[in-house]
C-alpha cells in the first residue's frame, strides 16, 4: 500500500484526532512527510481537518461513495483494478486505452504496472509487453489463486467476508450456494466453520465466474481419492445442477478436494488421524510444558488439534496454505497467544519436515487460545477475603452471589467476622471486601458494599478490581524490567538501520556479559525465520529455546527506522535472551510489553525516551 494511501485509511480506521508524529511513526517518514500527504489528499477531495491536536478525517461518508465509483483513484486502488483487467481480458491490453480509462498519464500506468509485476510474480503470472500492448501470461489455475488473494486482502481483518465476496461477484447468488454447502454438510453431520465455509464460498464463485467467461481449468493432473472426496462431489454436482453450470473434470476435482480439505467435525474423522499426528501433538504437548510452562494436555484441545493438525501437514506437503483473514489481528492484538503458536509451529516443522506459513501459525494460535486463555485468566484473579458480620448463612449467600458475578476476576480465600481476624490472613489477600461496615484496612485494599449486592455495590467491587489489578500489573512488571534490563544495554542510535546490525550488535554485548554464546545470533535469526518478531513499529527478538546463560533485554532506539524482517520498519526493538530458569519471567515480561507497544502511541512517546531511567518509567507509566 502507498504511505499517501495507509494514511488515509489509518485516519478512516481511527476517527478522531491524531498527532503528526503519531502518523509518522505509523507511516514511518518523517513530520514533513505527514503534512505533505496531507496536503496532496486534500487536494484530491479529501476533508482532513488541521487543528492543534493533529488530523482528524470528516465526512467519511464522501470516501465510501467514492469506493462505489469504478473509476480507481489511488495507486492501490488502479493496482486492483488493473490485475482485475488483465486477468478478465483475454486478449492484449492497449497501454494509451488503459491510460484513458483510468483518467491518468501513461507514465503512471507503467508505474502501478511495475506494481502489479510483483503482485502477481508468486503466482507464477507475468505481464509482457508487445509495443504498446500488454498480456497476462499464465494458466488459469494460477489467475484464480491471484483472485482469491486479492479479495482475500480485501477481508483481511474480518471474520466473514461473505458480504465481501458478493460484492465483487454482484452476479452471483452467494446466499444460496452457501445454503447448498450447508445442506449437505449437515446431512454427513459435518460442521464447517466460518472460515471454511468462506473459503469453500470464495473458490466455487471465482470457478462459476470463470467458467461463465469461458476459462477452464484444463491443464495439470489431481490425485483423486473418490471414497474420502464424496460428499466434496456431492456438493459441487449439486451446485452444477442448481447453477446450471458444466464443471470441467479438473475443475470438478479441484473444487471437491477444497471442500474435503475443510471438513472437521466428521463423527469418524478423528479416527482417521494418522499415527504420525497422535504421535506429534503428544510430543508438542510435552514440548510445550517443559520449555515454557503451559499446559495443553486438555481433551478439546488434543481432540480439534489433532485434527486440525493432520490436515495442515497434508496441505502443506501438497505445498497449499489456508487464508487467514484475522492472522495479523491475532499476531497484533494476542502476541503471547501468537508466540506460543510460532514455537508449536517451529517444532512441526523441524519434526514433520513442512513449512508453516504466518496463515497457519494463526490457526495453531485460535486453538491454542482457546486451550490457555482460562488458565491466563487464574493467573490474573484476585486473592479476596470477605469480611461479613455473621448473621445466619448471610456469608454463604454472599459469597455464592459474588462467585457468579466476579468469578472470572476473584478468587474467595477467606471469610472472617471481626476486624481482629484479619491479622490471620497475612500478605495472602489482594482485596479485603468490606460488608456493611465502613472498616479500610491500612495495608490491605479494601472496597465497602452492603450485603444485598445492589448495583452500586457491584459498580464500587468493579472498580475496586480493576484498580487493584492494574496496581499489581504495575508494580509486578516495574519489579521485573528492572531485573531485566541494565542501564548499559540501553542504545539511542541512527546508525543502527538494519537487522543484521542490531542482532550483531546485542550479540556482542550479550556475549562480552556472558549472558549467551556466539550462536545466539543464529537462534535470533531462526526465529524470525518462522515469523518477524514486529508488532507494528515495535520489534521484540528473541531466541525460540530459552537457552540463555542468564535473563537479559537490550533496548535500541532509532527514531528514524530500522529494516525488519517480513518487509517491516521499526522504530523500538526491545530484545530478549531467557535462561532456562526465568520461563515464566518470559512469558510475563513479553506479554506486558507487547501489551504496551501494540499501541502506537505508546511507540511515540517511548521513542522519545533519552536516556534508560526515562525510558523504564515511561514504560511502567504506560501500563
């Protein structure tokens, strides 16, 4: 995406107001840069207001008229639109046509060509050019991936795209082929999820679509199991039949293989998990526990995982990923979720010999989310004490009453009678709730309610919690970064501009401190092999084992950007070796910081940190 582009859809995503420096450490260019973006959309019609708080967009109602248009306007937009040209249009496409069409200079076209040459290049399409005529060159096979990539981005971020899908298909009737896919489904007692069922959706419109203009899928060969591929048949006969529509052999096949490659729920299924899987999700478990803490041995897991595994290691040696729409909201907004998913990743791919791609690490993260967040949330509740006058089973009730409302948050450990029993309870009590009495304890927090539980007791016992929480989070991770990071690995440099240069400059200094050997460049590259370490302009590096001599971070600070893997730029990295004792340290520290810097503002206002003292204050200030 242009930055002129990002930045428009950043102020269409976030409305309100936004500093110049906020926009330029999100684009990464510099203030001027900011303004002069500015400048250029207003000049195309956009309604960006300047004000002493920054930039705010009105009337966004004008840009979601303009995407109505057919006409593109922004280079993004013509990139579209041009790859939706080419792949629509058999024959050659005249350059000054083209130009005219889309209401600008030729020299501008071949630009958003250059464009489109890298977009489609890992497809295995190219554009050639005849003199002033141009072609798509590839088979049809490979158009079809490139359509489905390209609505695919389109949804990124969304749960269903189905809207999104009849969008660009107007034609087709979306809701009753989903209706067929669902029908038969059922029939096997087979559930499909959103994300399958959208990803069956998507393929079947972009072949009815294809076939309808005369392109086939009629080169190339499908290994073809008939007995496990039958209910895939089923559906695509049956869409044939409604639709009225003559599927080629290959394209038959290939629909039916997509459909069978989705089911996983089938009553049988998990029977049919290969001994390798079994094997495989048991070592992955036991991995997991040993190396950092985290329990997976929960039946729902093993039994959806298991499954869930057994078809990625089939896609992957068929060399095919799933579309994640929601992967980069799942690596953004759950990094510690993330995490656990890439090193669950990295040991399938050193055990099964496959490649997993950033799609399938999302998924492992949704299953593993789902298996962890109850236990993340225990580590997170409250040690409370309930201090009651005792009138008949007036504490039981209470206690039931709260346990309903506040169980996700608190943990009952006591209830006493009288002030003198709180001496009993020791430092093991985070909140003292005060019942019917206006007692506050002097070392323990305390919260007043009345025993009825009424409305504005549950308000004060929220707010009480939150506020509690928070305090402990920060005083927890204060206490922590202060073991974590020393004032000598603490680095403000514009000479630092690349990621080879970071990881060989925190090597060093680890090495000299003896917190790792020479080889820890090599763990920092091999996990970021598997997915870059980025959290917008934040980078957060780390080996994927913690073997680490000692517990160490080095911050590096470039507020004029740093090349990252996965084609990112960042601003802060915050590195990280973890010695074999300090796992849930790691985990800890990770998640708080990744909580922080997931925050551009945040970003904005850490880049601006001279020295340590002010950097670890304003990290702690910013929880």
């Amino acid at each position: 995406m242009v930055k002129k582009d990002a930045l428009l859809e950043y102020l269409r995503k976030y409305p309100g107001w936004h500093t110049s420096q906020e926009l330029a450490v999100m684009l990464g260019v510099s203030n001027r840069t900011v303004k002069t973006y500015v400048q250029q959309l207003k000049q195309e019609g956009c309604e960006i207001v300047s004000g002493t708080k920054g930039y705010s967009l009105h009337n966004t109602d004008m840009l979601h008229d303009h995407e109505k248009n057919c006409v593109p306007r922004t280079s993004k937009e013509r990139v579209n639109f041009i790859i939706n040209f080419f792949v629509k249009n058999s024959s050659a496409v005249n350059l000054y046509d083209l130009s005219e069409k889309l209401f600008v200079s030729e020299s501008a076209i071949l630009q958003d060509f250059k464009k489109v040459q890298s977009k489609i290049k890992p497809f295995g399409l190219e554009l050639q050019r005849n003199g002033d005529f141009w072609s798509l060159v590839g088979n049809e096979s490979q158009k079809r991936h490139l359509l489905s990539s390209l609505i695919y981005s389109e949804s990124a971020g969304s749960f269903n795209n189905q809207d999104i899908i009849q969008k660009n298909f107007p034609q087709i009737d979306v809701d009753k082929l989903k209706k067929i896919i669902l029908e038969e489904s059922s029939k096997e007692n087979i559930y499909l999820n959103t994300f399958d069922v959208n990803n069956i959706l998507l393929h079947f419109v972009i072949a009815i679509d294809r076939i309808n203009q005369g392109h086939e899928i009629n080169n190339g060969s499908v290994d073809f199991d008939f007995k496990n591929n039958k209910l895939g048949l089923q559906i695509v006969d049956r869409v044939a039949d409604e639709f009225n529509i003559q599927f080629s052999v290959l394209d038959r096949y290939e629909l039916a293989l997509i459909i069978q490659g989705a089911l996983n729920n089938k009553a049988d299924f998990a029977e049919n998990i290969s001994s390798e899987t079994r094997a495989l999700v048991m070592d992955l478990i036991d991995y997991v526990w040993k190396n950092y803490e985290i329990n997976l041995d929960i039946a729902s897991f093993k039994k959806f995982f298991s499954m869930h595994l057994d078809r990625l290691i089939t896609r992957s040696r068929q060399q095919k990923s799933n579309y994640n729409p929601i992967a980069k909201n799942i690596k953004f907004y759950s990094p510690t979720i993330y995490e656990c998913a890439v090193i669950i990743a990295h040991r399938i791919t050193t055990k099964a010999k496959i490649r997993i791609d950033d799609n399938e690490i999302a998924y492992i993260a949704m299953h593993v989310g789902n298996a962890i967040a109850e236990q993340i949330s225990d580590r997170q509740k409250l040690a409370v004490a309930i201090m009651i006058p005792k009138y008949y089973n007036n504490a039981a009730v209470l206690s039931n009453k709260l346990q309903g409302l506040e169980a996700s948050y608190i943990n009952i450990k006591d209830i006493i009678y009288d002030p003198n029993q709180i001496k009993k309870l020791g430092n093991k009590i985070d909140l003292l709730i005060s019942v019917d009495s206006d007692y506050v304890d002097s070392k323990i927090s305390t919260v007043s309610i009345s025993q009825f539980l009424l409305a504005n007791d549950i308000q004060a016992l929220n707010v009480a919690i939150t506020t509690k929480q928070h305090q402990i989070k920060k005083d927890h991770f204060q206490e922590k970064l202060l073991r974590f990071f020393d004032s000598k690995n603490f680095v403000v440099s514009d000479d630092l501009k690349t990621i080879d240069q970071v990881f060989e400059l925190v090597t060093n200094n680890f090495v000299q401190q003896g917190v790792v050997d020479e080889s820890f460049i090599n763990l920092l590259f091999q996990r970021e092999s598997m997915s870059s370490t980025a959290f917008g302009r934040v980078a957060i590096p780390h080996s994927l084992n913690m073997s680490a001599k000692k517990s160490s971070g080095f911050i590096i600070i470039n507020s004029h950007g740093i090349k990252w893997s996965g084609g990112n730029e960042v601003f802060l990295i915050i590195a990280l070796a973890i010695d074999p004792n300090n796992k849930q340290l790691f985990r800890e520290v990770f998640d708080e910081l990744s909580n922080v810097v997931t925050d551009i503002n945040n970003v904005t206002k850490l880049i601006n940190c001279k020295n340590y003292s002010e950097f670890i204050v304003k990290l702690v200030d910013l929880l």
